[in-house]
C-alpha cells in the first residue's frame, strides 16, 4: 500500500505547484516508485509536472464506465476488473521516476463524478504498485464528501494568506472529522506569505481556530510565479530557489517514511 499524500484547499492557492513540488521531492529524496494523480478535472498537474497528457481516466468510454461502474463483467468480454487493469494502464503516462494518472473529465454526456467513483473503489488496488502518491484535488470539498481520497496519510491543506483561504481550510478539516475520513495526518501551509505580514497570518489562524497541529508558512516567490509564466515545469525551479528550500524543509520535518 502506497503513502498517500493529498493536497486541498481553495482554488488558486498552490496546490498543483505544491503537489508538483512533493513529487519532485519525492523523486529525489526517495528514489521509489511514485503515482501522482492529477484529480482536477480542469487538469492541470501534467503541466506542474512537464508531462504531456495523452489518456484520462475520464475518456474511457461510456460503455466501459458501465461495466466497471457496476462491477459486473461483461458477457463474453473482460471482467470489469481486468478492463480497468487494462484502461488504466492504458492511461498511466509514464515520466522520469515518476508516473501519473490524469483523472480528467468523462466523455459524453456520463456523470462527472463516474472517474471519480472509479478510482475510489480500485485506489487501494492501484497503489499496491507504488510506494507513494500524491493526489492533487480540486479546490473546494467535493473530493473529500465524495471520498475520491479515502484512505490518505497526509492531508496537506493549502491556504493562501488570507482570511478566505483559512476558513476554507478549516471547513475541510472539520468535514474530514465528520465523514471519518481515514487520514493519518494534517498540516496547513499558508503559501504566499511575505515576512511583512507573517504576523498578520499567525494572528488570523489563531483568531480562527484552525485545530491543527502543524501550522507552515512558504514565502512568495518570483521564481514560481514565473515558471507559470513561462509554462516551465517544477523540475525546472533552481533547488536554492526560497520557496523549494522552505517547502522541502516543510516536507523534512514532516518526516515522510
Ligand atoms: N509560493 C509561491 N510564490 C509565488 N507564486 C506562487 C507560489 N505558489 C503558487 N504560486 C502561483 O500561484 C498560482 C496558482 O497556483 P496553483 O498551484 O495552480 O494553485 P491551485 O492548484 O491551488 O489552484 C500559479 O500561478 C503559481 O505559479
Ligand atoms: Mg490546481
């Protein structure tokens, strides 16, 4: 079973940098088999990632949606397990010490929450091949009251500084406490922070009441801002650059396995 780490929080706050950036650490530090799963439909982690998509889960075809979807095999054909075996392995882009898996949005006029509810019920199974995974949500709670991340290790909220993106963060937390979710630990990071208002953000979390333990600031910083700006991936961040250094020392004390 695979380590799963999953990123939420409100839209335009740095998830998708972040998640690229855990997979990059990852990659590095680690050396072991890593899955990341863009679960946005406006997908966009491919290019955090510099890795051109070719499949989603979502383009599989309504017809192979159904059968997965119920479970039941197919007369004559495959089981509905071995033609998700065989879609997803269809749709596993493989990169440099990575791969990745593009939840994407369903063809036709299906369900969008079909892709969704596929890789909620074969996570487990899909995961087995890696040692870990790094989930990158879409903004708001709908991935965590549709339980895409059921089973995560590390829950890792993204705010920016402002007071905004700490309710958002505070509602997740508390909605992952009343669904139960099976999450072995929190953080939030407020991104984005500048040292002028670094007291400002620690006043405002406190005011808020956010219950968590681990509470991390990473600095504004031109270099990401600008590998957007140039469609670069976050490969290409120099390792000195302030917001890395301070995100790896986050990922450090967070003590990974
Ligand atoms: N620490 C940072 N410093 C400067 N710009 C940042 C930082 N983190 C993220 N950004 C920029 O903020 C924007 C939104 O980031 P993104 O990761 O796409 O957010 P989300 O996935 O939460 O919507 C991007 O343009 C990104 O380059
Ligand atoms: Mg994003």
């Amino acid at each position: 079973m695979s380590y799963t780490i999953a990123f939420s929080g409100k839209g335009g706050t740095g998830k998708t940098t972040l998640a690229g950036l855990t997979v990059r650490y990852l990659v590095e530090k680690r050396g072991k088999a890593v899955l990341a799963v863009d679960a946005d439909s406006n997908a966009c982690l491919n290019e955090a990632l510099g890795v051109e998509c070719h499949a989603t889960i979502g383009s599989f075809r309504e017809e192979s949606l159904d059968t997965i979807r119920s479970g039941k095999d197919r007369p004559g054909g495959m089981s509905a397990e071995q033609l998700f075996d065989y879609k997803v392995q269809e749709s596993i882009i493989e990169a440099k010490g990575f791969d990745l898996l593009v939840m994407g949005r369903p063809e036709g006029p299906g369900c969008y929450c079909a892709a969704n509810n596929i890789i909620r019920k074969y996570t487990d199974k899909l995961s087995d091949d890696y040692s870990y995974a790094v989930l990158d949500n879409e903004a708001g709670m709908e991935h965590l009251s549709r339980r895409t991340t059921h089973k995560v290790d590390l829950l890792l909220m993204v705010s920016d500084p402002t007071k905004k993106g700490i309710l958002a963060s505070k509602r997740i937390n508390s909605l992952a406490d009343e669904l139960k979710l099976d999450i072995g630990r929190r953080a939030l990071v407020v991104n984005r922070v500048s040292s002028i208002d670094f007291d400002d953000v620690k006043k405002l979390i406190s005011d808020i009441e956010v219950p968590i333990d681990n509470v991390y600031n990473l600095p504004d910083d031109r270099d990401i801002f600008r590998l957007d700006l140039v469609g670069n991936s976050v490969f290409a961040l120099p390792p000195d650059s302030k917001a890395l250094t301070a995100f790896y020392n986050v990922l450090d004390d967070l003590s990974i396995p």
